[in-house]
C-alpha cells in the first residue's frame, strides 16, 4: 500500500525515555513502512539526551522526520504550560512546511496540542489517551487536592478530557475496562478503538536468542543455573508495590528456599536492599542490574516467573502494563495482582500466570498452591501474547483509524 498522508504524532513523553522506544517508535516505524509520512514531535529530557543517536538512527532507518524539543522541568505547573506554547509553535511551523492530514495525540498534554490544531487549522485530531491522566496525577500522590493549585489544575484537565472526548476524530483507550468506565459517562463520541501496549514479537522472540548472549547475560546477572528466579522488570516509581512484591517473595521462600528475585530495572540498588533489609530478606537472594531494550528478551527469558504489583487505584482501569505482554511474548507466566486494567481477563483467557487478590498469607497460598496445577506452558503463553498483543496487530489498528478519518475529512 502507498499512500502519502502526512501524521504528526505528538508525544509529551521523550523517544530518549523506554517508553519512547518501547511504545511509541515500534509503532511508528510500522506506520511508516505503511507508507504513512510520519513526523514526530517530542519532549526529551536533558539526562536521556545522550541517547539521541541512537533514536535519531531508528527514524533516519525507518523515514521517520523526527522533530525534537528540551522537556522543562522546573518549576511544576508553569513548565508544562511552557512547553505547551512551544509545542504549539512548532507544530505550527511543521504544518505550514509539511501540510499535516491527521494529528496523532498521545495522552493529555499532547492533546491541548491537537485540539489547538484542530480549532485552528481544522485538521482531525486522534486522541489517544494511554491512561486517565489527571486521575493518574492524583492517585499516584504528585498532585494532592487539598492544594488549592493541584486541585484546580486537576478541574482544568477533567473539563479538557470530556472536551477531548467529545471533540475528537478519533479515540484509542488501552484497556477495555477504561472504555466501559468512559461510555458510563454519557459523553456523545466517536466510538472508542481499545489498542493494548502491544510487543514487538520478532525482537522478544526466544527462538531469536543466541545461547552465548544469553549465558553472558547470565553471568553478569550473576544468576546461577539451579536456582528458581522470580523477576521483575523496569522502573519502580508511583505505582508498583515495592514492599509487597518483597512481601510476597519472602513468603514464597517458605517453599522455596533456593528462589532468586532478578530485579532489571534502572533504579537504585539501595532502594530494593533497603526494603528487603526492613523484612528481613537475605540480599544475597537478590539480584539487580540494568538492561538496555536488546537485552531485554534475554533477561526475560532467564525468569522462571514474572511479578507485579500495581497499586490498584481508580485510574489503574484504564492501565496496560508493557512488563505483561513482553514477559507472555517470552512466554514467562505473570504473577500479578487482580484488579488493574484488563490484566485478570488476559491471564484467566489465556492461563498466562496467576492473580493475587489480597497482599497477606491467605492471598499468597492460593496463588502458591494454583501454580502447581493451572500454569500453561510457555510456547502456549506466547501464542496467547501473539493473539492480544502483537505490534503487527496494533499497527493494523491505527491504519485503520487513519484511512477512516482520511476518507471522511
């Protein structure tokens, strides 16, 4: 297929961040083979900026026209509505070069963006939300209500998300349990496309591995071969339950005394040796390293279990891990907690792990004594990643969404 339409995707988030390069790039990169002329405008933060050369050889590899921006930090509120202003101009500037057919939004801030383009230029704008944002804002604790000035900033972003939703061309939730929770809400809207965290089945693919890449790994993780590794992967901040992740393993070394915790994370170590030291957790039977997006698969692949625990919040509805598609896709079963997303469905239909309904002895037994009997078997795990949360798929999705809202604008 050929066609030449001209996207502008805007993303708050940096390509430089993993998100960007897990989330945003692989997806792109699947448009533009599409033969979509992809220009993406993004925010990059200043200590991430070292990795601009390896985003800027992913665009220049896959025709992407990447137009980078410096993310301002400082001070809150007024930052953000700086580099709001800025993102407009150059958005702005893009158009009048590059004559734009659709502007591609991801999450809120991005969207003050393409609803501006849309008043503006009357170019339709997709609105693709990656989460309740402002709910998130507070359910993680950055903004507490009863400060005059984060409540009222949470007000302005509520009114602008029923003004999104009502507004845009088109609308991409993640989850399925946040598209009931929006269509309880009685806002008239396009119908709404669920499009989940999707994985790059060809990079995390254990038929790719090489066994001598994985071994120095392995040796550099310092994970011994005997033992059962329970792991987790990526950033522990706002959300994930560090204490009853922690919790929950020193329960499971009841049973299993030669249990391993591989942690692949960039956080710092002392953070995790901290708490495990508060539960009296033995920190040799902890491990920590970091890992860049290739290594990725090959850390995965040495886990016997994935887990996660999520806070389980009212914005948490519309959340969708990247952690439990790339474990499934190494086919890796998830233990994680119930209640987050659309989590419980995918491990019930595709028996991909287990649920854990309450952080005590009671919860953790019942997921303990169901591992032994209803665990599916890895290559059926990856099928089952395959049929949810293929990129092949989720790029499909978003070409359909363009080609309708080419047709009807």
């Amino acid at each position: 297929m050929s066609n030449k339409s001209n996207i502008l995707f805007i993303s708050y988030d940096g390509m430089t961040d993993p998100l960007g390069q897990s989330q945003v790039l692989p997806y792109l990169a699947g448009l533009a083979a599409l033969g979509y002329n992809i220009t993406l405008l993004s925010c990059e933060k200043k200590e991430r900026w070292q990795n601009k050369e390896v985003i800027q050889s992913i665009c220049t590899k896959h025709h992407i026209n990447w137009q980078p921006i410096m993310y301002t930090r400082k001070p809150p509120i007024l930052s953000t509505i700086k580099d709001v202003k800025r993102l407009k101009k150059e958005a702005a500037a893009l158009h009048k070069k590059i004559s734009f057919d659709i502007v591609h939004c991801r999450s809120y801030i991005s969207c003050l963006v393409g609803q501006w383009m849309k008043q503006k230029y009357r170019i339709p704008f997709i609105f693709d939300m990656r989460g309740f944002w402002a709910d998130e804002r507070v359910d993680g604790g950055l903004w507490k209500l009863n400060n005059p000035l984060y409540k009222k900033v949470y007000n302005y972003f509520k009114t602008k998300e029923k003004q999104f939703l009502g507004e845009a061309d088109a609308i991409v939730s993640l989850t399925y349990a946040a598209k009931n929770e929006i269509e309880s809400w009685s806002i008239p809207t396009v119908p709404i496309s669920v499009i989940p965290c999707c994985v790059d089945m060809q990079l995390f693919n254990p038929e790719q591995l090489k066994q001598s890449q994985l071994e120095a790994l392995r040796r550099k993780a310092d994970l011994p071969q005997d033992k059962l590794i329970i792991g987790y992967v990526g950033s522990l901040g706002t959300w994930y339950l560090l204490t009853e992740m922690l919790s929950f393993f020193k329960f499971w070394l009841q049973q299993h005394p030669d249990t391993i915790f591989f942690f692949v994370s960039n956080e710092p170590k002392e953070l995790i040796h901290e708490e495990a030291r508060k539960l009296h957790i033995d920190i040799e039977k902890i491990r920590i390293i970091t890992g860049n997006r290739a290594e990725m698969p090959y850390y995965i692949s040495l886990m016997d279990f994935g887990l996660f625990f999520i806070k389980n919040a009212y914005s948490k509805k519309a959340s969708s891990p990247v952690k439990q598609g790339e474990l499934m896709a190494m086919g890796v079963p998830v233990i994680c907690n119930a209640g987050v997303g659309d989590s419980d469905f995918i491990i019930n239909k595709y028996s991909s792990g287990e649920l854990v309904h309450s952080f005590d002895e009671k919860g953790y037994t019942d997921v303990m004594n169901r591992l032994k009997t209803e665990m599916n078997h890895p290559a059926e795990i990856r099928k089952g990643c395959i049929d949810y949360f293929d990129l092949g798929k989720g790029v499909e999705q978003y070409a359909t969404i363009y080609q309708s809202l080419l047709k009807s604008h």
